[in-house]
C-alpha cells in the first residue's frame, strides 16, 4: 500500500479523538520514519513498509492518549521540545505569558534574575532565555523527571549555561534575595474538576491547584511578596479573576493587570508589587 493510502487507510481510525486525524496518521508516520512534511508529500505514491508499527501508534493515539507522549515532542513558540510521559504537555496559551515577561524586560539594561516555579518541561525558561538576553534564570520543580527532561530543552536549545534547574517547592530552596521577577504557570484546577480524557494521562500534580482550584496561586502570590520580588506573572484558571482580584486587596500593589487566552478565556495576570 502507498503511503497516500495508508493515510486513507488510518484516518478513520481517530476521527473521534481529533478533528485533523488525516494530519495526526501523518505526524505519526513521520515519526516512524524520522522524515520531514515535504518528503512525505514528494513521496505520497511510494510504498509505506512499516504499517504494522504505525497501526500500533494509531490504536494507541485512538484510546486517547496524548499524541505529542507518542511521538515525544511538541511545537511551542515556534520551537520543538521534547516531552515525556509525566510532565505536563506544553499548551499555546501559555505563550501569551512569555509575551507578557517580554514586555516587561524590553527596556530593562541590567542583568536580572528571573524565578521560574512548577518549570515542568522548561518550555518558559528556555523560552524566556532565547527572547531575553540579560537574564539568568532559576527554574524549580518538586518532580526530578520534568527537571532532569527541562535540562534536555535547555541543552536542545543551547540555553543551559543561562539556567539553573534545582529541586524546590516553590521558594523553599531559593534563598536568593535579588530575584526581580517570578513565573509561573502552576497547577490551577479545582481537584473535584472531572478532566477531559486525554487530559488524564498528565500528572495530576502539575494540573490540581487544591480543592477550589486557586489555593497553590495565593500561596505563590504571598511568598512572592514576602521575599520582595517586583513582578510576579502567572497563568490562571478562567474563572479565577474575581477571587484573585480579591486576594490582591491583601497586598501592597503598584498595578496588576489581566489577559485573555486565543479563545477569550481570562487566563492570567502581571503583578506589580511596592517594595
């Protein structure tokens, strides 16, 4: 059978877990045979030899399970890391943060020490150093395997002189007193909230914020301002504003703002703290 065919062939097969599944039996079968699109498309006609190990990758995805653990990557910013089973899946609304980091670093001149806490797959620090130039970077986690795949990015990326990655519940290993701003993109969901199924096979820690959703968010908020960090910028649940709007009462705040994801969702926020 062609390799056009066997596309044919599999597509059926994910129609109910994807809206591309055509695109998705592709990727697969790009995976497989560690070819690029453009090959693919000039080699349509030509035999596929390897259908039995991509009817196994398809009968996985179709149960599923998250595409980007299959083939052990994922596109974020423009940019291809490496993801494993155990730590989080990068999602594209977390590069609204980034932009966010972006615009407050854009006429600073002197070196500054960024925290990164819950780094997961390092997706934020690596990013954050490819964009910033006068920046160092502490990047935590409590979980040695999102840490240990994080050094992977950053050496994939050519970062890794620029970041530190250390073992710590949020500031509890970081005695550093000069960090000038904090990100985070923590777990937010409520431990009650029923997840879609492909969602279940992430950790569960790097998803659950506590039993109403935002506990771990205050808890980053008010160590943040008790170590007198200037920014602090976060990813959020989306009906998290009005009791994070709240909370913020209970600080000394310079200014804070809210953004919306691509689909309008409120998703996160800058804040000011005076120190």
């Amino acid at each position: 059978m062609t390799i056009k065919d066997t596309i044919k062939k599999y597509t059926k097969d994910l129609r109910e877990v994807t809206h591309i599944p055509a695109k998705e039996v592709e990727i697969l079968m790009l995976h497989i045979l560690q070819k690029n699109t453009i090959w693919l498309h000039l080699n349509y006609n030509e035999k596929f030899e390897q259908e039995k190990e991509l009817e196994k990758l398809v009968k996985k995805r179709a149960t599923n399970y998250p595409l980007e653990y299959i083939i052990n990557k994922a596109s974020f910013y423009g940019e291809s890391f490496i993801v494993k089973e155990g730590v989080l899946i990068p999602r594209p609304e977390t590069e609204l943060l980034i932009d966010n980091a972006v615009e407050i670093f854009k006429d600073k001149k002197e070196e500054s020490l960024v925290l990164e806490i819950g780094t997961g797959s390092g997706i934020i620090s690596v990013m954050l150093a490819l964009l910033i130039k006068n920046i160092k970077i502490i990047a935590v986690d409590i979980n040695e395997k999102a840490l240990a795949l994080a050094k992977k990015n950053a050496i994939k990326h050519n970062v890794e002189d620029r970041i530190e990655f250390r073992l710590s519940n949020l500031y509890e290993n970081v005695p550093e007193e000069n960090i000038f701003l904090t990100i985070s993109n923590p777990p937010y969901i409520a431990n009650n909230y029923e997840l879609q199924t492909n969602v279940k096979y992430e950790p569960s820690n790097a998803l659950f914020g506590g039993s109403i959703g935002d506990e771990l968010l205050k808890d980053i908020i008010t160590q943040t301002n008790k170590n007198k960090i200037s920014y602090l910028l976060c990813e959020m649940g989306y009906d998290q504003k009005k009791p994070l709007e709240e909370y913020f009462k209970s600080f000394n705040i310079k200014e804070y703002s809210f953004y919306k994801d691509y689909e309008n969702f409120d998703r996160g926020f800058t804040l000011e703290f005076k120190n």
